[in-house]
C-alpha cells in the first residue's frame, strides 16, 4: 500500500513534505484537504492531531508535521538520507531545520493569512486558482469569515506583522549564511534545505515585497522549489 500525505494546497510546510518524500522517492499518493476545514478532515483520518502535512506510512504509521516527517523518512528509507551521519553535522542541520520551522515560517504564514482577510481579490485568486472551485468571486465573499479565523489562529495584529516585514533582511541574512557556512544549499538536499527554501520561496512571491532575487537564499529556493502555485496576485502588506 502507498503512503498517504495530507496536504492543503497553500500550506508551505505541505510542500517541504511533499519534496521529501520525491527526494526520498517514497511512492504516496497526496490528499488535498479544504483549508480551513482540514482539521477535521484529518482527525476524520485517524491522526491524533489537527495539522497538516499528516503522512500515514505504508506501515501504517501517522506522523505529523514537517519534523517529524523528516525524522520518519530516515528511520523508513535509509537511502539519500536527510541528516548526515557526522554527529556535528546533524546537529548543524537539526538546528537549521529547527530555525526554519520555528523562526522563519511564521513569518510568511501571517503575511499571507492577514492579507487573505483584507483583500477579496487574493481570496478570489485562491479560490480560482488554487482550490478551483466554481463561482470564485461569490467563494471569495463568503470565505472572509474563515480567512479571519485562520489569521487570528497564528496571529494577525498589524504591529506583529510590520515587526515580521522588518526583520525579514536579517532573517534572509540568516538564510545566506547557512548556505555560505555548507549547512545548506549544499549538493546533496538535507531536512533543513526542505523547511527553509520553501519558505524562501513562497515569499518570492509576495510582490508588494522588496525584491530578493539576488540573494542566495533565492537562486537556491528555485532549485529546489522550481513550481509554485501559479501567479500570486499582488496584495498589500501592512
């Protein structure tokens, strides 16, 4: 039997799962669940949790959440491991990973989540382009309730959201660094090149941002994210 990854279409740690798995070359089939309404789903699956990526091992195992997959992916495929043997070099990437989903990933979560709620057109965009769902513009009128919900789950106060814009150059930075110290970036993909450069990505395409093209962190998120999710509309931040 296959594996199974339940994923929501925008969720950015859904994607650094899925490119483990491929990395991996773990056959699975992805189960694309409605946002917003995902937490249910995946208890309705019999995971212990309310989050997603959710992998159900071809063993049967549940797993929750990019960490946790990483570490399972290992113990289940001991071939194009994701954590080096060197125990200084694990402990390097263990804590870049770790980084990455604690420190850099909320930031382009609230972004998104709090202009969701204060544009239609980007709820509009999602709608049509991401979820495809018939009549977007009237999905778009009706799902601002649902997208307030999801930013006040991660926080959406505007000061909070200003201090993320203004400490994304450093947080960048960080990114650079890692790559110019081998941690990642490197040849051979470990976890942490998963968990940052997704995030990396997905503000590439936050146009209202200062752009980042030139920077490391950039040219190796595209390596290892080359597709998106179409063409994010620009939207305000503020």
């Amino acid at each position: 039997m296959p594996a199974r990854l339940y994923v929501t279409s925008l969720s950015t740690p859904s994607k650094t799962a899925g490119a483990m798995l491929a990395h991996k070359g773990l056959r699975h089939r992805r189960v694309n669940l409605l946002s917003g309404f995902h937490p249910l789903l995946v208890r309705a699956a019999g995971f212990p949790g309310w989050t997603v990526p959710a992998l159900e091992l071809p063993d049967g195992r549940q797993v929750q959440g990019s960490l946790a997959i990483s570490r399972a992916l290992d113990e289940t495929i001991a071939e194009r491991p994701l954590f080096p043997r060197d125990p200084g070099a694990r402990r390097a990437v263990e804590d870049a990973e770790r980084w990455g989903h604690d420190e850099l990933q909320p930031v382009p979560r609230r972004i998104f989540r709090r202009a969701a709620v204060q544009d239609p057109a980007l709820r509009r965009w999602v709608a049509a382009e991401v979820a495809e769902v018939p009549a977007p513009g009237v999905a778009a009128a009706l799902t601002k309730p649902l997208a307030a919900r999801l930013s006040a789950k991660v926080g959406d106060d505007e000061a909070l959201i200003r201090s993320d814009v203004e400490r994304l150059p450093a947080l960048l930075d960080r990114v650079d660094e890692l790559i110019a110290a081998g941690t990642i970036g490197g040849s051979e993909p470990n976890a942490a090149d998963f968990q940052i450069f997704a995030n990396v990505r997905v503000l590439l395409d936050f146009k209202a941002l200062p752009s980042n093209e030139h920077r490391p962190a950039a040219r190796q998120a595209r390596r290892f994210f080359p597709f998106w999710e179409g063409d994010m509309p620009r939207f305000e931040i503020p």
